[in-house]
C-alpha cells in the first residue's frame, strides 16, 4: 500500500529535489508521449530580507502558490536559514498541449511554442471578487509595446469612489498598470499585460485581466505570435501519469468568476479522476493520500495511485474528502 504522510514530504521524496539558485524563466522540457509532469520541487534556505513576494519574483512563482507550499512560514519575515519549499514540479493542464492554456485555480500561465519540446510557465495575477476573469476559448488579437491605458467608466467611478480619481488616459511608462507590453485577447475588454506593482502576482488583484510580472510579459512578447490559441480553464484538481505512478494536484477550488468557491470536493475530485480514464481505470488507489492531498492544497503533485489490474474502479471511493 502506498504510504500516507505528509504532503510535502511525500513530493520531496518523489521528485528530483535540488538546491535551487535563480532563474530567468520556467522554460521546462516537455514529459516522453504519455507523461504528464514536469519540472522538479526545490528547496532553499531564506536570506533575513527575503519575504515571498520577492522570491516569487526571482523565481517566476506567484504569491499564493509560495504560501500554499509553505504553511506555517511567515511570508513576509520567513527567517533566515529557513527552508523554503518552491513548488516549480506541475502536472501539465488536461487538454491539447498548444498555444496558451491559463489556470485560474493555479494562478498560472502555460505556453507551447509551436514546434518545440518545450513549455514556458509563469504566475498571474487574476480577477478579484466582483472582476471575475472569464473561462473561454480565445486568441491573441493584437500586441503593443508600452501601451498607454483608457480606464473604462466602471474603473474609473470606482477610483473616483475611493478619492482616487484616474485620468481619461494614462500615458506609457511606470505609472502605467499595464506595464511595459500588453496582450489582446479575443474576449472583448480582456488582457494579458504587465503591471506598475511588484505585489499582486498569483493572487486575485486585477479588474478581471491578467497580470504578469514585467520580465515575464516582456519575454512572452518575444516567443508568442498573433493569433495564438489562449484556452482559459479553471481545474483546481488536475492528474498526471509519470514513470507508471498516478499523480494528484490540488488547488483551492474557485468558481466559474474566478471567485472562492465551496464545492463538493468529493464529486470534483472523481470527476477530474473520470475525466483521465487513460490513467484511472484501473488502479490500487490510497484514498488516505488522495484526501490528504485535497485537504491540503498546496499545489504539490503527489503520488496517490500505481496500476492494478485487479483494481476497483475509481468511482466507487470509499471516504469524504470534504473532511
């Protein structure tokens, strides 16, 4: 029987750990035909400066993802010599691997350069309540450098509202939101741009866009043509095959705004399961791990399953995982 413990344990034991040094970019190979995992947990030890926001910085990793690795630690005093989790091992999200595919409930950015083995990742910044970002099936329409922004009616009042008011434009540069480039989405009044703040990526902070820390938006600007696919998914739970072994990924589920959600994890975690019956029809399953890893969060892909001929099939899981 697999073995229960504790998450972080659990994927450290599993996965490639190394002693991390900074990085330009999450560029990671694509897995052999029939895997789904990429990338490898490492581990660091802080700097008495380091808080997370600037380790997500340096190594292309969203606020909330840093906190979800790392509970009990401070983020914004971790301590020197305190060992930092960086969750930068993914399960590939489900579907063709093409264009760009963002995650809502992983706060994060997928991109597959036509014709190369490779895939390029980085956290966003999405909608917050009330500016929810939408689920669709999209395309980049247009590109700009140094953009200047029109606030709509709606921004504008709000910011009026707060004693903030916003002129009819704002011109290109560091006072700018959209940082240094923006993406056009075929969804009308949406954007993949940059941003005028360090704070904020990987959390629900924009009017709905997506915001990507500049360095990133800026070498996305180099790699990603007009007319690329952009599919918009939120799949809080996602499973991946590697080395014959069955892997869960669990994510705080939000609703189709892109706003918290309270769902029947049970159902959305069979349904997910349902969903790969490549790799889930016939398995020795620890439904153990499987709701300690739901319980968790924490965006670690974990071992919960190996094949078994003899196995029952998934659906018939014999716990609740809202526990």
């Amino acid at each position: 029987m697999l073995p229960r413990l504790p998450a972080v344990a659990r994927c450290l034991s599993l996965a490639a750990l190394c002693m991390a040094g900074p990085v330009a970019a999450l560029e990671l190979p694509l897995p052999p035909p029939g895997e789904d995992i990429i990338g490898q947990v490492q581990v660091i030890k802080a700097k008495y400066e380091d808080t997370f926001a600037d380790l997500g910085t340096t190594y292309d990793l969203g606020y909330s993802e840093m906190v979800a690795a790392n509970p009990g630690v401070d983020p914004w005093l971790p301590g020197a010599g305190t060992e930092i989790v960086l969750p930068t091992r993914f399960i590939l999200p489900p579907g063709p691997r093409e264009g760009i595919v963002i995650n809502l409930a992983e706060y994060r950015l997928y991109y597959f350069p036509k014709g190369r083995n490779v895939v390029y990742t980085f956290p966003l910044g999405i909608g917050r309540e009330g500016w929810g970002s939408p689920i669709a099936h999209t395309s980049i329409i247009a590109k700009t450098p140094n953009p200047t922004w029109t606030p709509p009616a709606s921004i504008k009042a709000e910011h009026a509202a707060d004693g903030d008011p916003l002129p009819n434009v704002v011109p290109a540069g560091p006072d700018n939101p959209l940082g240094p480039f923006k993406f056009t989405l075929g969804t009308p009044g949406y954007l993949i741009h940059g941003s005028n703040k360090k704070f904020g990526i990987g959390m629900r902070t924009s009017h709905g866009c997506f915001r990507m820390f500049n360095n990133n938006v800026l070498e996305m600007a180099g790699m990603v043509p007009v007319g690329t696919s952009v599919r918009i998914i939120n799949d809080p739970y996602k499973l991946g095959l590697s080395g014959g072994k069955v892997y869960l990924e669990a994510h705080t589920p939000l609703d189709d705004k892109g706003n918290p959600s309270v769902v029947d994890k049970h159902t959305a975690v069979i349904n997910a399961m349902l969903k790969r019956e490549d790799i889930t029809s016939n398995l020795r399953m620890n439904w153990d791990v499987v709701r300690d890893v739901v319980a968790a969060e924490d965006g670690l892909p974990v071992e919960i399953a190996v094949p078994n001929t003899s196995a029952p099939m998934v659906s018939s899981a014999p716990i609740d995982l809202q526990q």
